[in-house]
C-alpha cells in the first residue's frame, strides 16, 4: 500500500482515479454471446453454461424440489440469519413507500403522480468465489415490496449442475421461485431478450464481473433497463488520531477481499493512524483465507494524509466511493459534509459488513465514481412514477391562453388548436 503524505489539489485527480481497463476485446466477445443467446435462445444459454461453468444442462429451470432441497442443506443458524436480515431489509424498504400527492398547481387544474411497479424484473446473482446470497435478499425483498408481479433470478451453478443451497434459501425466504441455472453473459442476454424457458424481463438488476456489467450496458442500449452502471467494489475510510487501528484495518480488509480489482483508500488527518493501520493489515491479512485476493488489491490501494478534516472531505467527494466509513469521533458533524457516496456507515461500531448483510440498508450500490449521479437500489428502483393531471372548465380558463400563446411561439400549430376548441367550446 502506498502512503501519500500532503497531496495538492492537483495530484487529486491521479489519487481518486480507477483502473482503466481496454474492454474492446471484452465488448466484441459479449456481443457475440448476447447476439447467439437471441438467436438460439435455451440452446446457445445452454451451451455456454458447459463452455464457461463447465456443466451440461437438462433444464434451466431449478425445481421446487431444488429448492426444497436447499432448505435442509442449509444450517439452522444460517437460516435464521438470513431470515433476520430478510426482515431488516423489509423494515428499510417498507419504509420508503411512496405517497404521491394532488397538487392544485392553478385553479381548477390539478397534477399528482402514482407509484406504479415494474410488472417484470431480473435478478442476477453471482456464483464464482463467493456465491452472493446477500444479494439475493437486498435484491428481491424490495421487488416483493414494491409488488413486481414477475420476478426472474438468475444464478450460475456448480459443475454437478447444482445452485449454491443459500442462494436458494435466501430466494425462498424472499419468496422468489422463478430461479434458473444461468452465469455471466448468458444470464444476461436470456433475461434481456427471453428464451423458450427464462422469462423477458423490463429492468435487471445486480453485480457481476466485468463481462457481466458490459453486457447489462450493452442490452441497456436497447432492449432492457438496467439499475445501473457499476465497476468493482470499493470503500473509503476516513480516520482521525481516535480511531481505533483495529477497526480501521479490519474494514479495509473486508473491502480487500471482494477480488482483485477492488479498491480501498484510507483518508487520516493522523500520520500515526495511518502507521498503525498499515501494521495492523498486515497482521490481520495472514488470517485471511483470501489473503492472496486481500493483497493483490491492497498493491492497488491507497493511505492518504491530509491537513484537516475539512480537506479529508472535499477529498472523499471527489473519489464518490460506494461505501464511505467515517471512523472519527467528529463523524456526525463530517456526515453533513457527504455529497457524494453510495452508502455512509457512522462511527465507530458501524462496520460495511452491517450494512452488506443485516442492517437494512441495501449494498447493491454504484461504484466506479457513479456516486456523483447515481443512488444505490431502493424501493423506488422498482418503480416508476406515472403523472395524472385534471382539468376542469376553470382550469381552461387558468391556463388555456398561457398554453395557446406558448404552442404559437413553438410555431405548434395542432398544439394550440387543442385548448383553443377548448376555450371556444366553453364560449357557446
């Protein structure tokens, strides 16, 4: 890791800077899976979940009795975290309901918007080194608040032709059961397009690898929404002289691990923190299982000193983090100071791995410095807002004059005709 002691305004932009990565390759081999999975349908999905997962497939679809299954696989203890995170995460999200309200925005003209659910949603959920059960809930327990009517997961599974028994589990407690064995590009594209058993869907939702997320951009272009752009995950802790090392340490480690193209980056107003920490990680990395993953990212990884508290947050803004740690004492009053970051977790005690897995909060969040524009999933990526508008014969007389008069500057002809047999009808 990299200690940079007192950087000027002007050496920012090289510190909060991602890897660049030539995705030209990466985006011709997507496209020509995508365009295979919409020509061929089951088949193409098939065959490149034996070419890339290396297991031959029946049937996409996984069985009730699959997931049946599942639930005695699954330890008891397991379960009732997950059932405990399921309700954490409901609590967060039923909380975010929207309530539109009727604006008389001028007499006898009313306007008000309804909260209205995407009918069908895909969910995909990685398997690779660490199959993201978590995600399965974060995912789907919004969607089932929110009242989509079709909900689509796709996951990969084993070489035995098997899903990761939690990723079923989790689906279960969060009432998914359209659940099919499908990785990478290939989810994608049967969840964009449709095939003979993997429902259409109109928004996908989740984080994958790089070809993942070139071709959730690609089918965004035209056939399918997406919840957003999205890179490997990072965090940003932000410490003082009264942070605790240990803490600090441990949080960057947790970030570490995702895989190799993560990212973490310390801000401290202290040297002597920053010391500590740096020791500190590399006593806890020994202990990891994915200690190798853990240090491939932290040769990426960044220790940055500054002057003062206010320059550690002007500096954490440019950088937009997903996941944003304020470890100091003074965290409520930095908290005000945070204009862009995915999720914020304060003090102390308040660890991203909370916030992954049990608090409530979602951690499908954007990445990449997409934190600048956009928010982590909510319930309200689950919806859309429909408009309505009302007018009475009052409400043609408020207005009716300032919409012929402004059609007329357009030189929309058809547009002022509309009001004006409007106005002359109420005239007769």
């Amino acid at each position: 890791m990299r200690i940079i002691r007192y950087p000027e305004r002007n050496e920012w932009s090289k510190i909060v800077e991602r890897p660049h990565l030539d995705v030209s390759q990466l985006n011709a081999t997507v496209a020509a899976v995508l365009n295979d999975i919409r020509a061929n349908g089951d088949e193409a999905v098939k065959a490149y979940e034996e070419k890339f997962d290396h297991v031959v497939l029946e049937q996409l679809a996984v069985s009730e009795q699959e997931i049946d299954e599942a639930m005695h696989l699954v330890s008891e203890e397991l379960l009732e975290s997950l059932r405990l995170a399921h309700h954490d995460i409901a609590a967060f999200h039923e909380a975010q309901r929207y309530e539109g309200i009727r604006v008389e925005t001028a007499p006898g003209v009313t306007c008000w918007q309804k909260s209205v659910p995407i009918e069908k949603v895909g969910l995909y959920i990685p398997g690779g080194t660490a199959p993201l059960f978590s995600t399965v809930l974060m995912l789907a327990t919004p969607a089932k608040i929110a009242g989509c009517r079709e909900i689509v997961l796709c996951t990969p599974p084993n070489r035995e032709g098997k899903v990761n028994p939690a990723i079923l589990a989790a689906a279960r407690i969060a009432g998914v059961s359209k659940i099919f064995k499908a990785g990478g590009v290939q989810a994608i594209g049967a969840m964009a397009y449709g095939t003979e058993s993997v429902p259409k869907v109109y928004k996908i939702f989740g984080p994958g690898n790089q070809f993942v997320m070139a071709a959730k951009q690609q089918v965004s272009l035209h056939d399918v929404a997406i919840d957003m752009p999205a890179g490997p995950s990072e965090v940003c802790v932000i410490a003082d002289e009264t942070s605790n090392p240990v803490f600090v340490a441990a949080d960057l480690l947790s970030q570490a691990e995702h895989g190799i193209d993560s990212q973490v980056l310390l801000i401290s107003t202290s040297e002597e923190m920053i010391y500590q920490v740096k020791k500190e990680i590399g006593q806890q990395l020994e202990q990891l299982p994915r200690k190798e993953i853990a240090a491939k990212t932290l040769e990426n990884s960044t220790l940055v000193l500054v002057h003062n508290k206010q320059e550690a947050m002007e500096l954490s803004n440019a950088y937009a983090p997903e996941h944003l740690i304020l470890a100091t004492h003074d965290y409520e009053v930095l908290a005000e100071q945070v204009v862009n970051a995915g999720s914020v977790f304060l003090g102390a005690y308040a660890c991203e791995s909370a916030g992954d897995y049990a608090s409530g909060t979602n951690h499908t969040l954007p990445t990449h410095g997409y934190a600048t524009a956009y928010s982590g999933v909510n319930l309200d990526s689950y919806n859309r807002k429909v408009t309505f508008q009302h007018l009475t014969e009052e409400g043609i007389r408020s207005i009716g004059r300032a919409v012929e008069v402004m059609a007329e500057n357009e030189q929309l002809i058809a547009h002022k005709n509309a009001m004006t047999v409007r106005l002359r009808a109420l005239d007769d």
